[in-house]
C-alpha cells in the first residue's frame, strides 16, 4: 500500500499539465474521502439502508 505522500503525487502525476490547483485539489479531495469511506466499511462504521433512511427523515 502506498503511503499518502506517494498515493497524492501519483494522483497529480495523472493530471493533465494545464491542471489547475483546484484541480489538484478536488482530486486530492475525493481520494481522501474514498480512503475514509473505506476505512469507515473496515471497522463495520456503516449505515443499513433503513437506518439512514431514519436520520435522513429527523432532519
């Protein structure tokens, strides 16, 4: 597995050379969150689809 450092340059490696820092940003951004969301399935943080319909619903 990579470590973040080499996970983000590879990440804005990809990018085309006329990428913006928002770019480079926003990509940066979603990887973060899938690492998250991953992490959250690992250690069983997750919601069934009932219960998120409920907290969904006390808003």
């Amino acid at each position: 597995m990579q470590n973040l450092k080499q996970e983000a340059i590879q990440a804005i490696s990809t990018l085309p050379d006329n990428a913006t820092i928002e770019d480079m940003m926003y990509r940066l951004y979603v990887i973060d969150k899938i690492n998250r969301g991953r992490a959250a399935v690992k250690n069983g943080k997750t919601l069934t689809v009932d219960e998120l319909k409920r907290e969904v619903q006390s808003w």
